[in-house]
C-alpha cells in the first residue's frame, strides 16, 4: 500500500524521517515522499489530502475528526520555542504589524496567548527576517532555524514565547506533531507510528548520518549547527510522548478556549 507521508522542509523534520525515507529500517508500506513548508501542510489537511503529516498543533483543533495524534514525532520545546524579533527594541507589539508563519501555526496561537492588539501580516517562515530587516514589518514571529540564527541578522528578540509559556506553566512547549488519517485502518495506523519511531530511534543513535541529511533542508547552516537545531526538536519527548506533553497540549487548548481563540478538541493519542 502507497501511503502519502508529509513533513517539512527543516533539518529537525527532516531528521527524524531520515531512515524512513532512504532506507535504513524497514518499511511495511510503500512511501509517497512530500515536503512542504508547514502552513502548508496544515492547509492540505484540512482537505484531507495526505495520510500522514507533520501539523501544527494548532491546527489539530480543527482536524481531530479527521486525523489522530501519533505518540512519536512531537516538536517540543523545553528551554527554547518560538521567538518575536526586530531591528529595533521595543516594549511592546501593541499597535506594530508583526510578520507571523501562518495563522494555523502553533507559534501563532502561543503569540495570540501572550500579546495583543498588533496587526498580524501571514507570510511563508522562511521570509519573515527579510521582512523585518527591510521594515516591511516591524516584527516577525520566527519559528525554525531563525529561532538560532537572527542574531547574525542583525535583529534582536523582543518576546520570548518559551519564557512566557514557561511562566504561565511550568510545561514543556508542545508545537508540531505527526497525524495520521483515521481513514487508514487501524492496524495501518499502528505500522505507520512503529515505522516512524524506529526512524527516530534511527536518527538519535545516528545523529552524524542523520545531520548529514537534513542538511538538504538546512537552508545554509553549517553542519554542526543543523545538528544542534535537529537535536533540540528530536529527543526523548520525540520518541514517545510522555504525560508532560500530554498535560501540556491539553493546558494549551484550555488557555486558548478561555481566550476565545478556539474550542478545546478532544485529545486522541495513538500509542
């Protein structure tokens, strides 16, 4: 069977999904290869195009009647996350146009929770520090690599969304996660989740091969920075979810349903 699997073009997605894609473990199903940038993806799912995808969590609100939560493949920051940069220091986003990565992104719903009253300007992640270096904007939300690499743009961070979230909670920083569709049956479901766990374990156990590759995706960083970035999103919270994160997405959901922002969906995990 020929299963459509998606993830981002990022050295962390790209790492883990290593062995899977070029053959190092094997593989039950036949591998339909798709990268797309991630506001991307959530909008394919929303139309239910690809069986199994890297989501925003985010957009899991909206899609969990459509696709589950695999317990391996999380991104999940722990010290780090989502951060807001300019060219300038400012006080406060308040009444300021702030470049963000895609309204379904998790960076955004966190963004939402910790600020107001700026004026969102949706563009593809990987050209918002041009847009605040040439003041398009006067703010970027920068999920990725920028996380580790707009110092070398000059900009400086005016919020910290890790700090601010880890003030409000105490939690982990659950961001993306992988789905698979419910309309795949479910012993599918489970040899796509056990395939992409061993790919993972793959990776952490060969984190040179598996740096070397997702340097495709590195956009110009250097070796031993693309694995550093791979490594801060593929770890032991990657491999298995454990009840930190699940206590997190849920606090997530709550947070932003008492803001309005959205209605806390039901939380379906495969393990």
């Amino acid at each position: 069977m020929k299963v459509r699997v998606a993830h981002t073009p990022d050295a962390d997605d790209a790492f883990m999904f290593y062995a899977m894609i070029e053959g190092k473990i094997p593989v039950e199903f036949e591998v339909e290869h798709i990268i797309e940038d991630i506001e991307t993806l959530n909008k394919a799912a929303f139309k239910h195009e690809i069986d199994v995808t890297a989501l925003s969590l985010h957009a899991y609100a909206y899609l969990y009647k459509k696709y589950r939560i695999l317990s391996a493949g999380a991104s999940v920051g722990n010290g780090y996350g989502p951060i807001v940069v300019s060219n300038k220091n400012l006080d406060s986003l308040d009444g300021l146009r702030v470049a963000i990565p895609g309204k379904f992104t998790s960076a955004n719903l966190y963004l939402k929770l910790a600020a107001e009253n700026y004026t969102e300007v949706e563009m593809r992640f990987d050209r918002i520090i041009e847009a605040v270096k040439s003041g398009k904007v006067d703010a970027g939300l920068l999920i990725h690599e920028g996380q580790i690499t707009y110092q070398k743009h000059n900009l400086v961070k005016v919020l910290d969304l890790w700090e601010w979230w880890h003030s409000e909670t105490s939690l982990p920083m659950p961001l993306g996660v992988n789905v698979v569709s419910r309309a795949l049956s479910e012993s599918m479901q489970k040899r796509i989740l056990n395939a992409i766990r061993r790919s993972i374990e793959y990776a952490i156990q060969n984190p040179d091969d598996a740096a070397l590759y997702a340097m495709r995706y590195a956009r110009g960083m250097d070796f031993e920075t693309t694995k550093r970035f791979a490594e801060m999103y593929v770890n032991d919270y990657t491999l298995i979810m454990p009840e930190s994160v699940i206590k997190s997405i849920e606090t997530l959901f709550t947070m932003a349903e008492k803001k309005g922002l959205l209605e806390k969906p039901p939380i379906d995990i495969l393990f």
